[in-house]
C-alpha cells in the first residue's frame, strides 16, 4: 500500500469530563475511499472536525505527507490540501453555480481599479470541473438552489478537487438523497478516488460504504472497533461492528428475527 497522505495517531479529543475521541487512530492514501462507519454518537463529526482543523486533537498527532502537522484552523487545513464537504454544503440557493463554485476565489483579469472578475475563464472552469465529474450543466449561469441534492454535492466536490484538495473528506453526502442522487454522488466519489485524491467517506450507510469503499473504519462511543480492507468483511459484518453484534442478536431474537 502506498504511504498515507493523512494519518491521524492515537488521538484523544477531551470536551472538560467528557471523552469525546480516546485514542483514534486512521489514514488515507492517494486514490483510496476509507470509510468512517459508526451510529449517532459515535464520535464521527468530532474526528473529521479535529482532521480538518476545526478542533485542536488533547493528544495524538497528525501528519501530512510525512510531517507533523498543527491545524490553527480549518483554512490551515484547506491550505494544506484537506477540503471537507458538510452536509449543508455553505452554498447560497440564489446565486449562480460559478459564484457557488469560486466562492470568492474567483479568477480575474485587470489591474489596480480595473480589476474585476474573469466571468467566461470562471464558466469555462466550472462547466469542465462539473463535465469531469459526471455533471452537464444547462448552464452556468442558473441558480444553484435549481440543481438536485446530487448535483450540489458535486458542485461542493469538484470544487474542493479544482482548489488542490489532497485529502477530500465528505460528511454524510448521502443521507438526505434519494436513490438516483446516491448513485450520481457514489459515481462522483469513484472518479475523485480515480484521481488521486484521498477520500474520507463518512456515513452510517453501511451499503453506500461498500459501494466505493476500500478500507472501513468503525467508530464506537470515541473508540475504534477495527478496520478492515475490501474484500476481508462482509456489510453484514459491518453491519454488526456498527450495531454491537450481541445487543443486535439479542434484538433480532426478541422481535423474531425481522432486524
């Protein structure tokens, strides 16, 4: 296996009295989806928000591309090359889809007091970022809020990828879509994957996990219960990692075997 983009080490993260992470320990290499698997409560959201910068780890350490690494904040992060998507993606319905894409950064052309924004060289990146990703837009120009749930999410995914992400981590990306978005998302984190980029898929969908996945990662109450390649677990095996095999046996025997 090649060496870790990313590896976070025996990290602890403490809120006052309360153990939030204890001793986590993950990494993701150059074109691999690692999946961060556990039920509500987990301690999924406070591991990606201490990967990303949003949080300072109690204990353990965090290396990039073989140096440590000390987040001040979660653009230290992104200049560093780790973009996470959240589930509410930070988009604005009513402007276009290259405002939404650049977000600020977009290209621009002139000097001094003439200087203005770039809008065709602006178009141009957001139609072959989203062409790449699997998306054909009407246009640029339309309103973001016009696209599906899928769609946004690409919009969010192809720009961290545009920005230079190396490690690209996704929260949840498909819990609120239906069937034919999931698909386009899952399509989406293959070809991100296929780049060369480190994805971190982070969910509690144990089939969308197989579907992508290359190593799974089961959080449980701040601690990791194991992770396993492709191949070596079944989604039943993960299922039950997740779900606590014996209070799941216990249940499926109460209620008749239909869990």
């Amino acid at each position: 296996m090649a060496k870790p983009i990313i590896q976070m080490e025996n990290i602890e993260k403490h809120f006052g009295n309360i153990i939030a992470l204890a001793g986590v320990s993950f990494d993701v290499v150059p074109g691999e989806c690692h999946c961060l698997l556990g039920d509500n409560g987990a301690g999924k959201s406070t591991f990606i928000k201490t990967m990303s910068g949003v949080h300072k780890p109690t204990k353990g350490t965090i290396t990039l591309d073989g140096k440590p690494m000390h987040f001040d904040s979660p653009r230290d992060a992104m200049e560093a090359g780790i973009a996470t998507v959240f589930q509410d993606l930070a988009m604005i319905p009513l402007m276009s889809v290259t405002r939404n894409f650049f977000m600020g950064r977009e290209p621009t052309k002139g000097r001094g007091p003439f200087k203005r924004m770039d809008i065709k060289t602006a178009n141009d990146i957001c139609v072959e970022s989203m062409r790449a990703m699997g998306i054909n837009l009407r246009g640029p120009d339309q309103a973001v809020g016009t696209l599906s749930g899928g769609e946004r999410q690409t919009v969010a995914i192809a720009r961290a990828v545009h920005f230079g992400a190396k490690v690209l981590i996704l929260d949840e990306p498909t819990s609120a879509l239906g069937v034919r978005q999931t698909s386009n998302v899952l399509a989406t984190i293959d070809r991100v994957r296929k780049q060369g980029v480190g994805v971190v898929f982070i969910t509690h969908n144990v089939r969308h996990s197989m579907a992508v996945g290359d190593r799974f990662t089961v959080l449980n109450r701040g601690k990791t219960l194991g992770t396993a390649e492709r191949g070596r677990i079944t989604a039943e095996e993960l299922q039950d990692m997740m779900a606590g095999g014996q209070e799941l046996a216990s249940l499926e025997g109460s209620l008749g075997g239909t869990v």
